[in-house]
C-alpha cells in the first residue's frame, strides 16, 4: 500500500470515458485538480477528449504519457477487461467506481490483480481521494473533499456521501478518502488499509463508515487489534438501534442480510474502536483538538 | 408439486412413502426458511399441503407445495462451493453423514473438509479430490463424480454459492442429489438469457429480482401501519434513515432503494415506488432523499419533478437532493404539487418530516 499517498500532479490514466456520465466524472476530476493525462477508450483512439490524448489500449496510453495511476469508467459488463489490462501494462493503483460489476469476473481479475502487486479499489465504492495533493480519482463529490488529518474508509457510497457532507458543513477535512464499496467481492478490503494508516503521518483519526454486509468489518476490527493502533478510530455502525426496537425491522434487516450489527459492533470494540450509530454523533465524536 | 389441497382416497392404497411436504418460496436466507414436513401416507400429504397453502413468510405467500419421497441413504454427502473474498478465490466444503452442513449445527465428532482455490472447474475439482482423500471409500467415489458434475455449473451460471445437501448414497454405490441450493449472482445475469427466462416463466418466484432489473427498484413494505413512506437510495442509507425515523419515534411504512440510473425522464421506476407509498392506509409524509453518486443529480431531479406532477396525491413530501444547489432544485420543481417542500439538507429534511408527521397525526 505504499503507492496509496501519491504526490501532487500524479499523471492519472482514464479507461472507459468517451461520454455520458463517465465523461461528466472525467470533467469533475479534472476540475479537481486531478491531472488526467490519458485516456483509452478501446475503439476510438487518436482525436482526444477535452484536449486530452486518447488512446485505444492502456500499454500504448503509459508508453506514451508515463500514467502512473488508472480510473477506470468502463461499464459494468468490461470493468473487468479493462482493470486487468491496466495491471498487466504496468500501473500501480486502480480505482474503479463501476458498480453492478459481475462477481466472476472480480474474483478472477483481483486474483491476477493481486499476483502482479497493483492495488486495485473497487468495484463499487466512490474511490481514492487525497484532498491535500488535490487528487480526486473516482466519483467521490468534490464539494465533500477538503485537506485534513482524517482517513476515511468508505464502504457503502450513498451513506457515506453523507458523511461527507456533514465532514463538510463541519469543516473537517480528509488527509485520504477510500471508497472501497460494499460488494461482496472487491479489489483491496478496508483492512487492506490499516497498515497505511497506522503509520500515515497525515493521518490523525480513521473513520470507517461499515456496510454490514460480510466479514469486512471484523477483518478490519482484527487488523486494528494486530497493528496496535495508537490512534483514534471512529466507527459509523446505523440501524442497529431501530433493529432492537422494531422486530419487523429487525426481520426486514434479516431476509437482506444486513443484520450482523452485534458481531460487527462487539469486533469493532473489543478492537478499540469507538461505534457510533447516528452521523452527527460520529462527527461530534472527532477529536477537533488537531489540526483539520 | 401442489397447488391446492389434494383431495384423498381413503380406500385406495397409499404409494411407498414417506413424504417430505415442502413449502414453495423464495429463499428468505437460512435462518428464516421454513422447516419441511413429513408425511407418512395421502392424508397426512394432504394435511401438509393444508398447512402451507396459502401461509405467509416474511410477505411471500406459499403458492405450492413440493411432495418429494424421502431419500432413505445409506450416507448423507455434503457439498458445497462458495466465492471466497477473503482468500480470492472458491471456497469448497466437504462433508459426510452429518458433518459440514451449514444449515444444522456441525457434529463435532464428524470430519469436516474445506479449503479455498483457484476460480476454475478444474482447480476446484483438484480441490475436491484433494480433500475427499479423508473419506472412506463409499463415499469419497460419489462426491468426486457430483463435484465433476457440479463444478462447470458454478461458474457456468457464476455463482455465488452452490450447496448440495444432501448428496444421497444408496447402498448399490448410486447417488442422487437431494437438494440445491444456489445463489446466482445477479449481475452477472445479462450472460444468461436461459436464466432470465426462467425468472420470466416463474414470476411469483422471483419477483424482487424482476423488479430489480426491470425498474432499478428493490422495495418492501417494513411496517403496513407505518407513517412515512421513504423513497430514498442506498441500501445503507436508507437503513440508516429508517434508523433516525425510529429514534424520533416515527414509523417508516417501507424500505426502499432506488437504482439512480433508471431515474431518468419517463421511466417507471419513481411511479410505482410512490403508488405504493401512497397506498399505505397510514402515510403522513413521505420522505425523498436521493443521493447521485455515480449518476448525475440534476438529471435525477428534472425526474422526479415530472413524475410528481403526474401522481395526484395530497400527502405532504419533503424532497432533499444530496449535492445539488438549492436554487437549481427549486427552478426546477417550480410549478410542482403545492404539497412538495424542499430541504437544503437531510437533518432539515428529517426535522420537515418530523413536524409534518406530528401535524398529520390524528388527535
């Protein structure tokens, strides 16, 4: 995971993006700061995307421009094919927000993924941002983006959107933000990353916002024991009240298997970490003492 | 398969039972399914069937009842094949007579198989073979012949989890699979028009996946007496508001989460969430907060304000949209039902739901 805190103007490689919604992200990125130098679209190729140079295969597009770094904005059905490509030409990070992203070809991608060292976020999830290099790669808002000394570990998307907008109206800011998703099947998994944040100098406090969906959660709580954490990690864990109150809830939660709230919560703390169950009680909890 | 109670003869000799009477459902995940019944002779099948029909789990009406004969085996196998995320790759377990069955408590005294490996029919059946080494030799034969069998399914229809339990060994060396069960992963179904025509054929089945990929909306009524309908998106967050709802001592009708990117200009999708909303005997509000993500929100939002002007309806809404600029929403639901008022952000938004709902309750 040391290829994760990338230096400002880090040249960035966009798989998938010649219109519609991939290309408005494309834009959004860009407006960031992010500097996107390529991109490959597989069929077009040549002619170049708001000035950027395209190409129609990534090792052709890293050859020619030195991409480090890949997003990839391809559609559910060729995320595969394109994340594979990018890892097998040479860079080392992608990112790849797609969602609905067929299981088999996750698992038979992250395999290869994972034999050649790349570090693959995704699929799913709003993906990598460094708010103080001004690098943005993926769909996260940059409206919810600021520099700061949080590291975030995203899961589910739309619920930690809201996070960040309330980070925001807080004025909090990120040192990274990781929009892993909550697919069963992903690239690198939310205990993948603390290791990187035990030792981040930018990092003061990690916040995880849980999904309750696999064992993500308690793998994450066991890497945290492991590692000794001598910071604060914050933890946002919602429904569990409503579930203990309400027993059609609680049966609705069950049929979609989005009940493991006490084996999640008891992991989490046993680690250390501190479980919050409302936003504003999680983003009242951060220690506001340091510098954000 | 039964479909109502059937009639019986009490004359007539009974076939060679006995009878497991099983309800027909879709799966409601192994700790809700319920159990079977066994049957002994025609009146006992028909009390069975009676006891089903027509029986209601967690809103999934039993439509038919399955009559299969009891498998009397000289051993029980069991066989199973899962995705494994931690370990990147397919997770096999083994079992015989009572061991590795996931769905009933483990004997401690049975030996128990399992290892995870490469994605592919051949490493998995290499896998097999590997493990089944433990087994004695009138069983260890039939499981390697069902996984040579089983295994190019799996990937074929890319499964998520394929469970044989039992695999039944009869006493002459044959075998025969009891029972299956396997999870298909919907997003892979694009792939497999077989599949998708049989979720076609057998409708009641699998009605949630229908209406997942035909309307982008996964939707289930939580509380039928519940007071605010939730038109929301997200799983999580509409979890969690659900959660907040319940803290201020409101009720929530349903859970909802809506596909973004079928929210565009004249899709069904907004229409059929809402008729059902406003169907609830107790709706005071309804709450719509739609986050874009991936999608963009300005599009989601011209959306729904068409699709709200075309549903006629007095109860009060509140609409917040994550991220979009407040005077580029109210632009565009200007001309919109008077009922509809809009929240800049989701803790307005809960606070308008929460008056509304205290002003709607009956005194």
């Amino acid at each position: 995971m040391n290829n994760l805190r990338l230096k400002p103007g880090t040249p960035v490689l966009v798989i998938g993006a010649p219109s519609g919604n991939a290309l408005r992200h494309m834009r959004l990125m860009r407006d960031y700061g992010t500097n996107i130098i390529a991109c490959v679209t597989f069929s077009e190729g040549g002619t170049g995307i708001d000035g950027i140079a395209s190409f129609t295969n990534c090792a052709d597009a890293i050859s020619a421009t030195g991409a480090k770094v890949a997003v990839t904005l391809a559609s559910p059905d060729t995320t595969g094919h394109a994340v594979l490509e990018a890892a097998e030409a040479g860079v080392s990070l992608i990112i790849s927000p797609t969602i609905l992203v067929p299981i088999h070809d996750t698992l038979r991608v992250r395999r290869r993924v994972r034999d050649l060292g790349t570090v693959w976020i995704g699929p799913g999830g709003t993906g990598l941002a460094i708010p103080g290099n001004s690098i943005n790669l993926g769909v996260t808002p940059n409206e919810i983006l600021r520099p700061g000394n949080i590291g975030v570990i995203a899961m589910p998307s739309t619920l930690s959107l809201e996070v960040g907008f309330a980070m925001a109206n807080h004025h909090l800011g990120q040192s990274m933000w990781i929009g892993v998703g909550v697919d069963l099947m992903k690239g690198a998994r939310p205990s993948d990353f603390v290791p990187f944040f035990a030792q981040d100098e930018e990092t003061t406090t990690v916040v995880l916002i849980c999904g309750r969906g696999g064992t993500d959660e308690e793998e994450f709580a066991e890497a945290v024991g492991h590692f000794g954490f001598s910071k604060p990690v914050l933890a946002l864990l919602a429904g569990e009240n409503a579930a203990a109150t309400n027993s059609s809830f609680s049966r609705f939660l069950e049929s979609r298997q989005l009940s493991h709230f006490v084996k999640i919560r008891t992991a989490l703390e046993q680690a250390g970490v501190a479980v919050y169950d409302g936003i504003d009680d999680l983003i009242g909890a951060i220690p506001t003492s340091l510098p954000q | 398969m039964l479909r109502q109670v059937p009639k019986y003869d009490e004359t007539a000799d009974d076939p060679a039972g006995p009878w497991l009477v099983k309800p027909q459902i879709p799966d409601l995940g192994l700790k809700r399914r319920p159990d079977y019944i066994t049957a002994q002779n025609a009146r006992e099948v028909a009390e069975a069937a009676n006891q089903w029909l027509g029986r209601k789990f967690n809103g999934h009406k039993v439509s038919a009842a399955r009559v299969e004969r009891k498998l009397i085996a000289a051993h029980r196998g069991y066989l199973c094949f899962e995705c494994d995320p931690i370990d990147i790759g397919v997770r096999v377990r083994l079992g015989f007579d009572g061991a590795g069955d996931t769905a009933t408590p483990v004997e401690p005294d049975k030996p128990f198989m399992t290892d995870s490996t490469a994605p592919d029919p051949t490493a998995v059946m290499a896998c097999v073979e590997r493990l089944s080494e433990e087994m004695p030799d009138t069983v260890r034969t039939q499981v390697n012949a069902a996984a040579g069998m089983l295994a190019p399914l799996f990937f074929g229809y890319e499964a998520i989890r394929l469970a044989i339990n039992p695999l039944a060994i009869f006493k002459d060396g044959s075998w025969m699979v009891g029972n299956v069960e396997m999870q298909i992963d919907e997003n892979g179904l694009f792939r497999h028009p077989e599949l998708i025509s049989l979720m076609d054929r057998r409708g009641d089945n699998y009605s949630d996946i229908q209406r997942r990929r035909e309307l982008g909306l996964d939707f289930s009524v939580v509380d039928k007496n519940g007071q605010i309908g939730l038109l929301t998106n997200g799983a999580a967050l509409t979890v969690f508001l659900m959660a907040e709802l319940r803290s201020r001592n409101l009720s929530p009708y349903n859970y909802v989460d809506l596909r973004p990117s079928f929210i565009i200009e004249g899709s069904e999708c907004i229409k059929t969430a809402m008729n059902q909303i406003i169907a609830g005997p107790n709706i005071q509000t309804v709450l719509i907060n739609l986050v874009g993500v991936n999608s963009d929100i300005e599009v989601i939002a011209k959306a729904l304000a068409q699709t709200l002007r075309q549903i006629p309806s007095e109860i009060p809404i509140v609409v917040r949209l994550a991220g979009m600029d407040p005077d580029a929403a109210k632009k565009i639901f200007d001309g919109s039902n008077s009922n509809i008022t809009l929240a800049s952000d989701l803790e307005t938004a809960l606070q308008l739901v929460e008056r509304q709902a205290t002003t709607q309750a009956p005194s």
